[in-house]
C-alpha cells in the first residue's frame, strides 16, 4: 500500500513508518498538514493517517477538506485520548478508522488494511482477487477473463490488480510507478504508458467492453467501469477535454 502519514511528532511518525514498511508497505510522511494538502493535486494515496491534533490546518479541517474535494482516499484518525465525541466528530466517512495514541503497530496495521478492504472494489477471497468478470491468482500471477486465461507478465499482473483494485479512482503516476516497479525506481514515462496501453489491450478495458482506462492530465491514469448503457455508448463513458491527453503529453 501506498500511505500518506500526516503527524507532526517526527518521532511517532518514524515508529509508524518503521511499522509499515516492515510490512511491505511504502510511506510518505508530511509534518505539516498543508504539505500534504499541496501534494494532493499530483499525487495519490491508498490510505492517509492523520493525527487529529494537528496544529495549524487540524485534523478535523483536513478530513473535511479531503471529502470537500471528493478524495476517496480513507483516513485512519489518531486521537489522544478515548474522547467519544472527539471520535464521532473526526470519522469522515464510512470508510474511516481511529487509533487512540500511543499506537500498537500490531494494531496500526490490521485496522489500516482493514480500512483499505472496505474501501477497495471487488474482493480479495484468500490468495485471489475478484472483481467483475476478472480473477486474478496472486500465488501463480494467472489471471482469467470470464474464465478465460489471459497472458500478462509481473509487471502488467501488478498494474492490473493496481487498477481494478482503484476503480474510479485517479492514480498519480508516482503511485503507478511505486506500485509496480518500487519506490526508487526510475521507470521513463513512455514505459509506465505502455504498459497500461498493453493492459487495456489484453484485458480489453474499452468503452465496448463496459470499462475506460484513460490518462488524467498531468497527474496519472484512471480506470472507470461503465454502466451497461455508458458501455453500448462509448460517447456517453467519455472524459471531459481537460482529463484526457495523448499519452505522450501526460
């Protein structure tokens, strides 16, 4: 996962990151609130952790922000003390989770991937994940299409799941790129579009097969599943003029 950790106390925020990384997991910390808020237009996250109490720009205006902007991004909420009012104010939706600190990492990473599974599409059922018509085998790295097995290598298999597991949701390309090739990689552009060019062509993730896979301006890639008569009507699933780009300009 890919997590935006929003806690001023430097060394709380390190024990946290230290917690998930272990796990396998990639973090980004922002001491200050408005520095996260900066990077919200070109970068996306697949959880954020925000200390309520947050000076400056709070954690409760934070929340309220991110839902203002449509961010779908869920948020586990740390809180000083077990205050049920506090709590009730600061859950921002129904994908939302709290944490009273001092943080258990035990339990800092089950309550966050518990989160990340209410919020995600589709459903991770053991060493699978189903969504549609797609299921894809994370043990062997198959993946079938109505029953049907389709060849993808590691890379389009991760790029995949990436995206089918984010379903309506933007994708920044340093999302994409930590995703599938790794945090410090130096994947060009031209590669990242390929391979997603590649993946809607072996999954077919067309307007004509009830799906839109198509650049974000300046920011990355989104994956739509259309309604049946979006889908019949390939005009009507279409973005706006301002998202969409040829790929070589995003």
């Amino acid at each position: 996962m890919r997590v935006a950790i929003v806690e001023d106390d430097r060394a709380v925020a390190s024990e946290m990151m230290e917690a998930l990384t272990a796990d396998g997991d990639t973090c980004h910390a922002f001491v200050e609130a408005k520095s996260f808020v900066h990077a919200l237009p070109r970068e996306s996250f697949d959880a954020c952790i925000i200390d309520l109490s947050q000076p400056a720009l709070g954690g409760p205006a934070l929340i309220r922000l991110l839902r203002e902007r449509k961010q779908t991004v869920p948020a586990l909420i740390l809180v000083s003390r077990d205050s049920e009012l506090e709590i009730i104010n600061a859950l921002g939706s129904g994908n939302d989770d709290f944490l009273v600190k001092p943080v258990r990492p035990v339990e800092l990473r089950a309550r966050l991937r518990a989160m990340v599974r209410r919020a995600t599409p589709g459903r991770a059922d053991g060493d699978s994940f189903k969504y549609d018509r797609f299921i894809f085998d994370m043990k062997t790295l198959a993946v079938k299409d109505r029953g049907v097995e389709v060849d993808l290598t590691q890379k389009e298999f991760q790029l995949a799941v990436l995206l089918l597991g984010n379903v309506g949701k933007p994708l920044s390309r340093g999302h994409i790129r930590e995703a599938v090739w790794g945090r410090n990689s130096e994947v060009p552009s031209r590669t990242l579009d390929t391979h997603v060019s590649r993946v809607r062509t072996k999954l077919s993730l067309r307007p004509e097969s009830g799906y839109l896979l198509a650049p974000v301006y300046s920011y990355g890639y989104r994956l739509e599943h259309l309604k049946m008569a979006d889908a019949l009507d390939p005009a009507k699933g279409s973005m706006s003029p301002l998202e969409l780009a040829p790929l070589s300009a995003v």
